[in-house]
C-alpha cells in the first residue's frame, strides 16, 4: 500500500468576491522512499495541495473535500493533537524561502532540540548531540561549534541546509519540499537538491518535491505530477512526462525548457496567463492558452483523466484539434506572432 | 525599569540552555547588538544611570537618614533647607529629604508593579488576539475598544468606591487601563508575523499554538514592547500623582512624589522648597525614563534612528 494517498482533495477559499477553487480534486500516490514532483505554474494549486496534506490551510481557505490517507490513516478526519504529532513527526515540510523559515530570535541550537524533544523521548543533552550529528550530515562545517549561531550568522545555502537537516531531524517517512530551491542560485540549488537525494537514500524518507522548475524535476522525481489550475492534467513517471508529454499543457511546459541545442534567439514562453479560479472552469482549463487549433467551444465538464499506458493518464481534452504534432502548432504559430 | 530591561535583555543567556563548553561559539543575538547600540547613545546612557542613582537613593536613602518620615516636630515647623535638614522640613516639622525618598518609593513601585501588570496582560491578550484572528480576534479587541473609551478617572473612583483605597487597588487599576495600548500594540507585531514562514515552520513542526504564542511570537516582538513600557512607567507615574493629587490616590501619612507636590503647591509661596525638591526629582525621573525609552527604540529598532 502506498504511503500517502491523496484522493480528490479539494480546498477551497472563501473570499469576499467568491469561492476560489485552488485545489479542485488532485489525486496522487506516494510510495515509500519515492519521490514525486508535483510541478505547475504559479496558482496552479501545488503549494495549497501540500499545506492541505498537514493541513495547513488558515481561514478563508478550507479543506471541503476528498482524503488524505497516510499510513493507513486519513489525515482529514485526525484529532488536531494527533496531527500535531503527525507534523514533524512523520511528515516534515521545507519551505521555499529559508531566509525566512527560521525563527531570527532563537538559535538554531534552540529551534532544532525543540523539534527533537517534542517529538521523541530524547534528553536536552542526547537531543543537542543529534542536532549536531544532523548538521554534520549536511555538510556545515563545525556544526558542534556553529550551532548556537543565530540565523541570521548562515548564509542562504546553509540556512536552507539548516531546514533540511532540521526537518529530517525526526526520521520522517514523508518529506514535503516546497520548492526548497527556488530562492536559492544554482550552484547551491544543485547542491541542496544532492543532499536532498542523498539523505533520502540514507534515511529511506519518501519525498513530495514541488516546483515549477522542470529541470529539478527531471533530475529528482521518479513520479510527476502536472496540475493545471487545480487539478491534475498529467501524471506519470518522469521518462513518460518528458520523453511522451500527453497533454497540451505538458508538452507547452516541456517546450519553454530552455535547451542547449536548439539556437535561436526567443525563449518559448507559454502564451497567456492561467485562468481566473473564482470563477468555475467551463470544459478544459488550458482551452484560452491551447496551441492547438479549437474544434469546439469549451462548455462540457472537465475533460476526464485517462490512463494512457501502465501508470501515465492524463485529462483527455477533446475541445483542440490533436491531429498534428506540437512542433508544427507551435512553428506557424510563432511566425504568425512574427510576421 | 531598569530591573526589567536588563532582565528581558540578558534573557537570551538562558534561552540556549545546553550545556555549552567554554569554547564554542555562542552566537551574536539581535539583543546583544541592541544592547551595543544603547551603549553608543550617551543621553540613554546617562538617563538609565540617573534613574539608577534615583533609585538606589529612594530606597537605600531612608535607612542611612537620621530621621523618620513620620517624625513631626511641631516647635520648628517649615524651615528651609539646612545643615541638620538637607531638604528642609515641612509644615509638621517633618524631614522632607525622607519623604521625597520614600515618596519617591512609591511612585516607582506603582510605576514599575502597574506597569508589570499591564506587560503581562497586554503582552499575553495582544499576542492571543494577533495569532488566533478572524472572529475570536475580532471579539477580544472590540472589548479593548470599549474599555478605551471609559473615562479613567471615573472608573478609578468606581473601583476606590467599591473595594476601598488601597496602594493594591491602585496597581491594578491603572495597570489595568495601561494594558490596552500594550495588547494593540503587541497584536499588530503578531499579526505582521504570523504569516512570516518561521510561524508556518513551527506549525509544520507540530508545535502547539501556546508554544508558538509564548516562545516564538512573544520573543520576536518584545523589542516594541520594551519599550513602551519604559514609556509607560512615567506615564503611570504621572497618573498616580494625578490621583493622588485629586485625592484618590496614596493617603496620609504615606506619600508619594504626587502627594509631596501637591502639598508643595499649596504653600508654593511661602515654603517654596516644598513644591521645588519632590517636583525636581519627579521630573528627574520623568526625563530620564522618557530619554531611556527612546534610545531603547533607537537601539531595538535601528531603522528609526536614522531620522
């Protein structure tokens, strides 16, 4: 059975002008010791999806529906001091910016044994020995004298490493990385990602990497997850979204990658802005911004998930014409744009 | 205040509380560089040790004077000051240099206690308010609100009605109206900070709200608070003489700064050091803490300092 298992989840925020539907029935797996890229534009619905797991979602925003069953247990229906216990405990989270993630008041020293003595029966003592051992692990350099630094004494990279080492402080079985690079250059953006790979393979943890950065993506996740304004459009292992994209918005995507190969002097960006999500989504989602030429005005439900081949499906989109390849769409279409 | 200042700005030696050996590092806090920033400011530095000189003689004073501050002598009556009465004494005969010690007693001890009391609720109200928001917020700060708007001076003299007077029942009624501006204060600074990522982190950690209110929010914005409590204590201070100065505050023979000068005032014209040496160390007191208060703002808040 798998380890987390996220069934239709759907959240909701409340606001004065109307209900906007950031997350509106995703559905993923996780296995034990995977890691799966959850990937999307911003207002795609990532960051929410992953905050309603440890349900992290403050007023307006509400979990109105779906599961969340880790370990044989839905996270949803959890007691709060159970999910108290769950959080950190069992599932960890990294944030994206760790300039601001760590309280600039207490020493890492402090925030780390916190975490330790909350969550096991270690003593100050035993708990501060581990805190080191952690740092040690991700590389800062006398971590036993560094540790009673304040924040504001790391740099960025160390600080993020700091994140790392204090999230998995506890042993997690499920790592949720909020696109932990993001802020960072990339020099250290490789370096952080290695580490995460690297204390993954030691601790057997498994890891949700959200980011909207395909490149990180192919590098990391065995599993990927493409959502679109809410939902999922795309989902499959890493080869068969990037060697065999399905869906427009995938192939879009895999398109805007900037690529050593091709010469030229304009990036291809995808057209467009995604759409409003106060408002509810007519047929598909992606319509407005589809390269495709349009065979039909979008007002059926949402096209359905299909599975493609063993463990790729994506939202059959019947509203475009598929008949010709996304190279050719995109060629005429950026000579029109040109001439 | 200057007990509590250094309290709260030496608290980070024990918040790190492992067993540290001597050499490693201890980390520069954000306090300490305050701290180092106070140093560099000459008037905060003269203030605070005017305010500790006046301290220590309010209440060292009394015990190393030959006189008592009850002790009435009739046959002299008011004189000036002299050899024998340093300050003069005043109509009773009375030694005036021990009164306005102990005078000065009281008034910072209803200083800093109303001024604690307010800390304490306002700090723990606010930072409740701030964090929990939406409609709870709402309700607990609509009650400050109405409360703010009840004239002191005839609450003052319903709750020294009902319960009687007593110096207690001073304490906590001005700390009592004090707190509202701390609890405004400290909710706005947990507001500003609950969606910063480190109160996210501690959520995602499994840390429960009291936790996160009282070791991850209180901290971070104690620099404001600190200061405005310096900033209060003279205004208490201020409050009291003007109770006591209408009568509902400290009674005969007890006195305050507030009670000597408006004894001081009635005889201004004939006995003038009875108004000049209560009131010059009043306002002594009344300088130095307001100057502290706004070094400690400069020191805590560098960005200010630049204007």
């Amino acid at each position: 059975m798998a380890l987390l298992h996220v069934q239709d989840l759907k959240t909701y925020f409340f606001m004065r002008g109307g209900v906007v539907r950031a997350v509106d029935g995703v559905s993923f797996e996780v296995e034990r010791g995977q890691t799966v890229g959850i990937v999307g534009e911003s207002g795609s619905g990532k960051s929410v999806s992953c905050y309603s797991i440890l349900r992290l979602i403050d007023e307006p925003g509400r979990i109105v529906g779906g599961s969340v069953m880790f370990d044989g247990e839905d996270l949803l229906q959890a007691t709060n001091s159970r999910m108290r216990e769950i959080r950190g405990g069992r599932i960890s989270m990294i944030f994206q910016d760790p300039m601001t993630s760590l309280n600039p008041f207490l020493r890492i020293s402090t925030q780390m044994v916190e975490t330790l003595r909350l969550h096991t029966d270690l003593d100050q003592r035993a708990a501060l020995h581990k805190a080191i051992a952690a740092l040690e692990e991700v590389g800062i350099a006398e971590a036993s004298k560094r540790i009673h630094s304040y924040p504001h004494e790391f740099s960025g990279g160390m600080r993020q490493r700091v994140m790392i080492a204090s999230a998995l402080l506890t042993e997690p079985d499920l790592l949720i990385a909020d696109e932990p690079t993001t802020a960072l250059d990339v020099t250290i953006q490789a370096q952080v990602l290695d580490l995460l790979k690297q204390r993954q393979e030691r601790l057997g943890t498994a890891i949700i990497l959200v980011t909207h950065d395909l490149g990180v993506v192919a590098g990391t996740c065995e599993r990927v997850n493409v959502m679109y304004a809410g939902r999922d459009v795309e989902s499959g292992t890493a080869d068969q979204i990037f060697y065999d994209p399905h869906h427009a918005y995938t192939q879009a995507l895999q398109k805007a990658i900037p690529s050593l190969q091709t010469k030229g002097d304009l990036l291809y960006t995808v057209p467009g802005m995604p759409p409003d999500l106060s408002k509810p989504v007519q047929g598909c989602a992606f319509y407005p911004r589809c390269p495709y030429p349009k065979l039909a005005p979008p007002d059926g439900p949402p096209p359905e998930l299909v599975v493609l081949t063993e463990g790729h499906c994506a939202q059959d989109c019947q509203y475009c014409d598929r008949s010709k390849p996304i190279e050719d769409v995109l060629t005429s279409d950026v000579t029109e744009a040109f001439e | 205040m200057s007990g509590s200042v250094e309290a709260v700005l030496g608290a980070d030696e024990d918040v790190g509380r492992e067993p540290a050996t001597p050499e490693i590092e201890r980390g520069a806090s954000l306090w300490r560089d305050a701290w180092h920033r106070l140093g560099k400011n000459k008037l905060a530095l003269i203030s605070l040790f005017v305010f500790i000189a006046i301290a220590l003689f309010c209440v060292v004073g009394p015990f190393l004077s030959p006189w008592d501050s009850q002790q009435q002598d009739l046959m002299i009556g008011a004189q000036g000051p002299s050899a024998t009465h340093w300050f003069g004494t005043d109509t009773l005969g009375r030694d005036l240099m021990v009164r306005v010690m102990e005078g000065g007693r009281i008034s910072l001890m209803v200083g800093l206690i109303a001024t604690l009391v307010a800390l304490l609720i306002g700090v723990l109200y606010g930072a409740t308010a701030g964090y929990l928001g939406g409609k709870t917020d709402a309700v607990m700060m609509r009650l400050v609100d109405i409360l703010y708007a009840l004239p002191f001076t005839i609450f003052v003299i319903l709750l020294m009605v009902a319960f009687g007077r007593s110096l207690w029942l001073m304490f906590v009624a001005i700390g009592f109206v004090e707190w509202l501006s701390m609890a405004r204060i400290v909710r706005s600074g947990v507001m500003a900070l609950r969606k910063q990522e480190f109160i996210e982190a501690a959520v995602s950690l499994g840390y429960s709200h009291r936790r996160i209110i009282l070791k991850h929010l209180i901290p971070n914005v104690l620099g404001p608070v600190i200061v405005v409590a310096t900033l209060t204590v003279p205004a208490v201070m201020l409050l009291e003489a003007f109770l006591s100065f209408l009568g509902l505050g400290v009674q005969p023979p007890n006195a305050s700064w507030g009670v000597l000068i408006n004894e001081g005032q009635q005889n201004m014209e004939i006995f003038p050091w009875l108004l000049i040496f209560p009131a010059f160390f009043f306002a002594l007191t009344l300088f130095s803490l307001n100057f502290l208060g706004d070094g400690l703002r400069d020191a805590l808040d560098p960005k200010s300092a630049r204007d």
